[in-house]
C-alpha cells in the first residue's frame, strides 16, 4: 500500500514536472561607467535579459523517490522468506507465558509454606507444586524448539558458553526443586493414609530458602539468555561436547544431593494436641 501509493505520487508530480512552464527572465542593466561614456544610441540603457535554470522542486521529488520505487519494501524483505515465522512466535510466546507461569508457581508456594499449615493450606501447594511442573515441562518443550527449530539454530547456540551456563542454572533451578516436590508428595501421602502430621519449623524453613534459591534462578536465566541471544562470548575453540558435559554434572549432581535430603530430612514436627492449643 505505501510503495502503490509513492508510485502513484511520482507519476503525478513527474507528469506536473514535465509540463512546460513559464521561463524566469531576469535584468540586468549596465553598469553606471557606460552611461557616462559618449553613447549617442543610447544603448547603455537597454535591458538585457537572460534566462536563469532553477531546479523544479517537482523534478528533485521524482528524482529521491526512484530509489523507494525500484526498491523492495523493507517489512516486505525482512519476511520473504521466514517461512516458521509463526510457529517461532507461537514458541515463543508459550515460552514467555511458561516462564510468568513457574514465577506465579513459586510465588505462591513461597507465600503459603509456614509452620503448622493446615491441611487445605498443604492441599493448596501441592496444587501449586503440580502447575509448577506443568509449565516446567512447557518452557524445556518450547526452549528445546527455540534452540534446535528456530531462531538462531543449535548451530550457534552449541558454541555460546553462555548458552550452557544458562543450561547449567535450569539444572540447578530443576534440582532444587525436587526437594520441594518431593517433600509435598510424602506428605499428600502420608494425609491420604490418615498419618497428617503439621510441618514443623525446621522443614517450612527448608522449603522456603529453596523457593528464594529458585526465585534467584529465575532472575538469573533470563538475563544469560539475553547476552547469549546477542553472541556475547560466542567461541568455537571450546568443544560444545564439554560444555555440555559440565552442565549435565551440574544437574546430576545436584539432583543427586537434593532428592537425598528430602528423603532423609528430619523435621522437628509440631504435635497436633499443640497445634490444636
């Protein structure tokens, strides 16, 4: 529409720029030593006239928009061959959607967990906890397409050091909160069998230095995310075999470290006869 509409404007005006017009004409009289001279004509008085080129304000707008006309539209340019252009906005926005959705996640699990909750109050992170895994899955299926399908391609990503940093802080993130999970689950359990027991302070605690530790990698990915999407130490002399390496121990080890503590934890729990006091 804007290029159909410039090409219709220079036609006008270059039709209006071609159309004969009046020549400008100016004077000029001779100089004042020739009418003192012997001049019986008369002749140092005639006006002579010559005429004065002057660029058309018409003919230099058709010249500065034949570049516009003989040139692709630039929006048109940019998308003539993104083929997955909507399938990588789709991505990306259910990776941005599940992003909000695990922060929301832990907020509420982070506000809820204290000492003595009440059965409805446990029922309630155990609901938190399982959206969290939900969008959990959601944001590693949307970010594995971002990397390998779309954007720039696991091609530069696999040599982005930052790229595996930020793998290594999702395994951190993704083992820490196995302690919780796993936490929530014995104890959903262990109130189904009819053993409720309240949380006491020491486990309520634990629980929330976890979800402050996975509110402090949340914060943190995205900004890796950021400086890798702009090549910011971009390298090929590190084996992208290695850095991946690194970042699966990372993830192994402390899920390792993190699942042990949750099933050997001992909390200093509150008797329900106190509770109830």
């Amino acid at each position: 529409m804007r290029k159909s509409t410039i090409v219709l404007l220079s036609l006008c005006v270059g039709a209006s720029a071609w159309a004969p017009q009046p020549k400008p004409r100016t004077s000029f009289k001779a100089p004042q030593s020739l009418e003192k001279s012997f001049d019986p004509t008369q002749l140092s008085q005639v006006k002579y006239t010559r005429n004065v080129a002057t660029p058309r304000a018409e003919a230099a707008f058709l010249a500065s928009a034949l570049p516009i006309i003989f040139t692709p539209d630039a929006a048109s340019a940019a998308t003539a061959f993104t083929a997955n252009a909507v399938p990588s906005a789709l991505a990306s926005y259910g990776h941005y959607i599940a992003l909000l959705g695990i922060l929301g996640c832990i907020m509420a699990e982070r506000l809820t967990i204290k000492p003595n909750m009440t059965p409805e109050e446990e029922d309630f992170i155990a609901g938190a906890d399982i959206g969290l895994g939900i969008f959990g899955v959601l944001i590693a299926y949307t970010g594995y397409l971002r990397a390998v399908d779309y954007e720039k391609g696991f091609a530069f990503y696999s040599h982005e050091p930052l790229f595996w940093l930020k793998i290594a802080f999702v395994g951190v993130f993704g083992a820490a909160s196995f302690f919780n999970t796993i936490v929530i689950i014995k104890r959903s359990v262990a109130k189904r069998n009819g053993d409720f027991t309240p949380m006491g302070d020491k486990l309520s605690k634990r629980m929330i230095q976890i979800c402050n530790a996975e509110l402090v990698a949340i914060a943190t990915i995205p900004l890796t995310a950021t400086f890798m999407a702009r090549g910011i130490g971009y390298s090929d002399d590190i084996p992208w075999q290695a850095e991946a390496a690194l970042a699966a121990l990372v993830f192994v080890g402390l899920s390792f470290k993190y699942v042990k503590e949750a099933f050997t934890f001992e909390d200093n729990p509150i008797s329900l006869e106190s509770s109830l006091d």
